[in-house]
C-alpha cells in the first residue's frame, strides 16, 4: 500500500455545545462542554489511519500536559507521531469550538507550538518525508512551512495533496505543485477571487485547475462535492444524515480521500468512501472522537447505498 505522510497541527479541542451563537458582548449559558483532541492536521492523520491508510503523522507540540497527554494518545491509537517536534517554552495548539443546535461551529485556534513547525525542520527531515507516495498539507502550521513542503515534494516528484483550511489566499507556485486540491467554497472563493452564486460550481473548479492544481475537489456541504481533473470529472451527492456537530467533517473528508486514493480505490469510488466517511462524522461530536473506522464505514455504505 502506498505511504501517506501528514504534515500539520494538533489541538486540544475545548467544545462548548450551545443552542445559539452568543452576539458581541453578550454572554449567555452553554448546554455542555467536553475535551477533545483536534486540530485539522491530526483530524486528517487519524481518518486515513482508521481508515486503513498508511499514515506517518509530523506536527509540533508544546512540552505541556496537552503535548504530552496528545503524544500517549496518537500511541494508544495506532498513530505513528514519531517524527513530531516536542518544543520547550510554548504550549501546544488549543481550539475554542462552540456548535450550536444546528450542529454549526465557531471556531477559534491559538496555535502555539504548531507555529514552531518550521521549514527548516521540513529540510532535517526531508529523507523521511520524501519516503511517502501522498503527503497531505492544511494551513494550520506556518504558511512558509507549506510552501516548503510543496517545493521538496515537487523536485522530487512527489504528489501532494492540499486542503486550503482555514481558507487563505495561496501562492500561485504553490497550486501549480499542488496534485489534490480540496476546498470548500469559502476556501474556492479565495483563492480564485470570484464568487461561486455568480460564476456557478463548474466555472469555480475549472477556474482553480487554470491556476494550475491537477485535480480539484470543491466540497459543497451538504450538497455533496465535485472533483474534476484532465480526464475525470465527478459529482457525487451528499448523504442524508442528521447533523449533530459538522466539526471536523472536512478533516474526515480530506484524511479518507487520502486513504482510499493510496489504497487503490479509484477515484469515484474514492470519493463516495470520504463522503460516507464525513456523514458519519456529523453524527457525531467532536472532531476526533467522530472519525469513523474502515469497518463503521462499509456498514454505513451497505446501508445507504
Ligand atoms: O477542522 C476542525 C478542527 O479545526 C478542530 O479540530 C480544531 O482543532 C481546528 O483546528
């Protein structure tokens, strides 16, 4: 099978269940709160780890509780973090998350030790790196870190995928190095500058493999999402699932894409996995506790297909 290699943060979730978005200024009473580990790169690493992907995961934490506590448990789940820096005098990545009765988030990042993750750790550890077949990149760590990893993975032919969470507006070199790019329409809107209601879904995907991505998927939510490349085009329908908590829904998405893609999967096939992979994942709350395994996910498939 082929080797993925993840690059990016890790957060201690702190949720707070509310039933509405509190205004500015004005506080209100939450329904409950819970601890969790998140943060989108370590989201991404455990879905296509428990989705039967073979995952390497590199991130950076503080040397903190949270640091040590979030080490213990990517060992009890199976999740090789060996790679990952440990660093003195900054506190690991929190995430503050409200979710509302709709299953809605908010969502605020102190990224701490995530911002240590430096390009110049990407080239003490390039050997490592370069033995995987997909490395898979949000935009929680360091921008230039991102940038770097795309220029490593391009002169050695490497494919990466690139989900553009939390949206930004990217480097054109960095879409023309990029294999996979997965956004949401926040995310399309951008990177291309346009906006979808006005230019529609199609023009938006076409627009993002003019600016150079050899595949693109743009994810629609509860509509489903659409990938298109030189050959292939796809749209593949949401399911139809009640939403508990959409958090890490993306994350699910983007780690099982990877997983079925290395697995063989071809990329219909692929996409309907990741698909039934984050329906699941709304169910459910948190972002990590939700990730689905292989075996919850063709239960899920049998029955909804
Ligand atoms: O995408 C969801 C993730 O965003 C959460 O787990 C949180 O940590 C933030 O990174």
């Amino acid at each position: 099978m082929s080797k993925i290699v993840v690059i990016g943060s890790s957060n201690t979730d702190l949720i707070a269940k509310i039933k509405d978005f509190p205004k500015a200024g004005e506080t209100i009473k939450g329904v409950s709160y819970f601890q969790a580990m998140g943060g989108k790169g370590a989201n991404q690493a455990l879905a296509a780890h428990r989705l039967d992907g073979d995952v390497k995961f590199i991130t950076s934490l503080g040397k903190d509780t949270n640091g040590l506590s979030t080490l213990e448990y990517y060992k009890k789940e199976g999740l090789d973090a060996s790679l990952s820096l440990l660093v003195d005098d900054t506190p690991s990545g929190v995430a503050m998350i409200w979710v509302d009765e709709k299953g809605e988030n908010s969502i605020v990042i102190i990224s701490g030790a995530n911002e240590m993750l430096s390009s110049g750790y990407i080239h003490e550890i390039k050997k490592e790196i370069l033995k995987a077949d997909l490395i898979v990149l949000q935009m929680e760590i360091p921008y230039d870190t991102v940038k770097t990893v795309c220029d490593v993975a391009y002169e050695h032919n490497k494919r990466v995928l690139l989900n553009v969470a939390p949206a930004r507006k990217l480097n054109a070199e960095i879409i023309k190095k990029t294999h996979i790019l997965i956004v949401n329409e926040t995310e399309a809107e951008i990177i291309s500058g346009e906006r979808i209601h006005e230019i529609g879904e199609q023009a938006m995907v076409d627009n993002l493999l003019a600016l150079g991505a050899k595949s693109v998927v743009l994810t629609l939510g509860s509509k489903g999402c659409i990938m298109r490349n030189e050959s292939e085009y796809h749209k593949i329908p949401a399911f139809n699932v009640k939403s508990i908590d959409s958090t890490g829904a993306g994350d699910t998405f983007c780690g099982a894409l990877a997983a079925g893609l290395t697995e063989g999967r071809n990329w219909k096939d692929s996409l309907i996995f990741a698909s039934a992979a984050s329906a699941i994942c709304v169910t459910r709350l948190g972002a990590q506790p939700s990730i689905p395994t292989a075996d919850e996910v063709y239960d899920f498939l049998k029955k909804n297909n």
